[in-house]
C-alpha cells in the first residue's frame, strides 16, 4: 500500500526533522510504499495539502497530533475524505495518547484509526489487516477504532528493545535539508540532526506530559547503535552537530559516560546539545568533563521556577538552593548553560512569577526561555484543573508556549503577557548577555531568524 506520513502544518518555530514518523516509516517500509511530509518545513499550509495528496494518491495517510495540531487535522482529515472517502486515516502522537476516545470521538467519521503510545509495533499490524480486510484488530497493541459504534481501546505496547527498531528512515527525512536554528534559536555548526538515545521518564513533574507516549520505564539503545547512526549521519548527509532530544540521556550515568569515552575515541569533528534538557542532579564533574571534551557546547536545563513554593507543587523534587549548586557546578566546568522557566503556573502569584524572573536573571546562565504555562491533557496538572472546574477557556488553537492559551484565574492574559515580555527584558536587555549573543548570530539569515522570532514570542503573542 502507498502510505502518507504528515506533520501538521503549524506556528512552531521549531523545524526539526520527526524522529517519531522516522522511525514509522522504517517500521513499516519493506512491505509498503512510504513518504513523509513535513508540512512546517516544506510550508504546506491547509489549503496546499489537497495537491500533495492528489500527487501521491496514497491509500493511508497518518498524522502526528499534538495538542495545538487540532485545528490543522481537522480540517486536514475533511479534505483527505473528500478526496477519496476510502483513503485510511490515523492519527497517533502526545494528544491522541492522552485523550484517545475523546479524540476519536471529536474528529467524527473523517478518522478511522487512532494509536496510542508509541506505534512501531502496531502500525505494520495494522496495515496488513486493512490489506487483507480483517475485522478482528483485537491484536494490535495500542489501537483504538470503532466496533459496531463502540469505540475500543487495545492496551498499548513499549518496545524495551530500542536497537530493534533500526534507525529512523534519514533517506526520507534529508535532515541536511532542514534549517540552521533548527530546536532553539541559536547552533554552533550546521547541518544538524536530531538523535533518540533512551525513551521514557520516571519522574513526577505535574506539567509534563513527556511520558505520555514512551510511558515511565526508560529504555535505552546500546552505545553501539547510538553512535553507528551519528558515524552513517556524519558521513553520509554530512551532519555537523547533534542534538540529543530526549528527556533522561544522563539519568543513568554510566551509561552516559560509557557512550561519551566511546564518541570520543571515533573523533568526530562535531558539537553536540541537550535542547530538551536533562536532570541537573545527574550532572557530576567526570561526566561534564566528559560532555565537554566531545563538543558539547551548550546543555539545557528544566529550572521551571525561582520559587520553593511553585516547584513543590511542579513536584520538581528539588529546590532553589540545589538549583543554584547544580547551576554552579555547571558554570565552573565551561559549559553554557540555558534554562526553561514557566509563568503563570496553577497556584502562581504575581510575587512568585517575579520570584522566577529575578532568580533567573541571577543565575550563572548564557539564555533563558521563558514559557507560559499550558495544561497538557493527560498530565496531573490538567486533571487537577479539570477536576476542580478551573479548566476553561483554553485556546487550543493558539496552544504554544508563549501564548498564554490557558491563564490561572489569579491573573487575566494581559497581566500574564506582561509579566512574560518583563522577564525576557530582564534576562536579555543586559550588556554581558547582549554581547554574547551577538557574538552567536552566525549569518544575516540567522539575525532575520532570530528578528523573526523576537516578534513571533514577544511583540505579537
């Protein structure tokens, strides 16, 4: 069968190349005729969709749903039937798994099938039943369709062994192709791609919904594999620098140190980041050492608040105080550091919101992104929300970080806006940081990139 993978057209200013849909379209490739669409990088707003299904025909088009996808699917999955009411439609990703039944309910007749977790294993069962017209799907894990009007759910599945999946099929995604700022504003060499070392996570945070799809139980690929996929990327699409987009790279140590002694002795010519950042506790001097001595040049941090009062409700199981050791440790090893840091959190004040702006401005850190609180479905903050009747007015079509499509009764938006574009002033409106991000900008295409997104986040928003 000829079968359509899409990422939703959307407002991120993250173009990045999809690891999940990468990964599918291995999974499923040596039985079918596969092509992925990234709509965001290729700029194939709704109404150009129709050409590029038409030009392809395909009998299955899946879709990648996170939350501020909706609208776009929606409206994609219309046009889709109307072009061919037999073309087999599925959506799988962060919302699909948080609110399956929800969202199978919501998109109608205009969806056939949804996945919940990660859908490596059930896709390819999938489309062999659609192929030979099977009507029990009982057996495909993480499936949820309609049976005689009722909507089932089959228990989803976890790969534990990751190297089983292969890599991501690179030859269809062309990561060389993609943009410089690729996840974040700034890079050190270009091109970039994206790498998946460990899945899961274990931890508690109230916000996340980082687990939703790969589940609490961290899985990780042998070093081998891991560095065989950065070797084929180096060599054959040219990739200069790496970006661990995982959650828990260095949550096992070991680990994390076995596979950097190893990167190090292939003597790649690279920079590498941790864009989606790590755990600042699993962070000791030998394996900073160790990051640094193999390009690491900058790590990303989940600070997420200046307050003690606002972090125990995140259930961050830390403090400001072992943030600023952490922090420091940091510091002292050479490596740039930015932090993430939410306003406007269930329970926040307008006193701990600037809590979070002054001690992010205190910390020893080169840049600090500032997010306004969203409640993703499925994660304890939204259900705390939502149980307590205080979930309303959720702007799930401008469901971004610095949009603030949900605010906490004890603000209205424009306070909350205000005390976002505060915190960006006081953070970036310093001469020391000035510099060092001038210094950063590495061509005039990147300076209009970064002039671009200024306004997207702060002067529009």
């Amino acid at each position: 069968m000829k079968v359509l993978l899409v990422k939703p057209y959307n407002r991120s200013d993250h173009i990045q190349p999809s690891l999940g849909l990468g990964y599918l379209a291995t999974a499923i490739r040596k039985d079918h005729d596969v092509r992925i669409l990234d709509c965001i990088k290729e700029n194939i707003r709704l109404e150009d969709l129709p050409a590029r299904i038409k030009e392809f025909m395909p009998d299955v088009v899946g879709l990648q749903c996170y939350t501020f996808d909706l609208g776009f699917i929606s409206k994609a999955l219309l046009e889709i039937k109307k072009i061919n009411k037999d073309i087999v439609t599925i959506i799988g990703g962060p919302h699909a798994s948080a609110l399956p039944e929800e969202t199978l309910t919501k998109f109608g007749k205009d969806l056939d099938f949804l996945f919940v977790g990660e859908a490596e294993l059930g896709l390819p069962k999938l489309l062999e039943a659609i192929e030979k017209k099977r009507k029990d799907l009982s057996d495909i894990p993480g499936l949820v369709w309609r049976d005689n009007g009722a909507i089932r759910k089959n228990p989803k599945a976890v790969v534990d062994d990751l190297d089983s999946l292969g890599f991501p099929a690179w030859d269809m995604i062309h990561p060389e192709n993609y943009p410089e700022a690729q996840h974040g504003a700034f890079f050190k060499n270009f091109p970039i791609a994206p790498i998946m070392v460990t899945r899961g996570c274990p931890y508690q945070c109230t916000f996340c919904a980082g687990y939703i799809v790969s589940g609490r139980k961290v899985r990780k690929r042998k070093a081998e594999s891991v560095l065989k996929e950065m070797k084929m990327l180096y060599d054959d699409h040219g990739i200069r620098e790496f970006h661990i987009i995982d959650d828990n790279f260095t949550m096992d140590k070991a680990y994390a140190k076995d596979l950097l002694r190893k990167l190090k002795c292939l003597k790649l010519d690279i920079s590498w980041s941790t864009p989606n950042g790590v755990r600042m506790e699993t962070l000791d001097e030998e394996l900073l050492g160790l990051m640094k001595e193999t390009g690491l040049y900058m790590i990303s941090l989940g600070i997420e608040s200046g307050s003690d009062k606002i972090l125990s409700f995140m259930k961050k199981g830390t403090n400001t105080k072992k943030i600023e050791e952490c922090v420091s440790r940091i510091h002292k090893a050479g490596i740039d550091m930015a932090g993430f840091f939410i306003l406007g959190f269930p329970t926040e004040t307008v006193k701990t919101a600037n809590e979070t702006i002054d001690f992010a401005a205190r910390l020893p850190i080169q840049r600090a992104n500032f997010f306004t609180y969203l409640p993703f479905p499925g994660t304890e903050s939204y259900e705390m929300l939502k149980a307590t009747g205080e979930l309303h007015d959720v702007d799930w079509e401008k469901f971004y970080f610095t949009n603030a499509a949900y605010v906490f009764p004890a603000f209205t938006r424009k306070e909350l806006k205000n005390l976002h574009r505060r915190a960006f002033a006081k953070f970036y409106l310093r001469p020391g940081i000035i510099w060092y991000h001038i210094k950063s900008v590495k061509s005039l295409r990147h300076f209009q990139f970064l002039a671009k997104r200024f306004m997207n986040w702060i002067v529009h928003t």
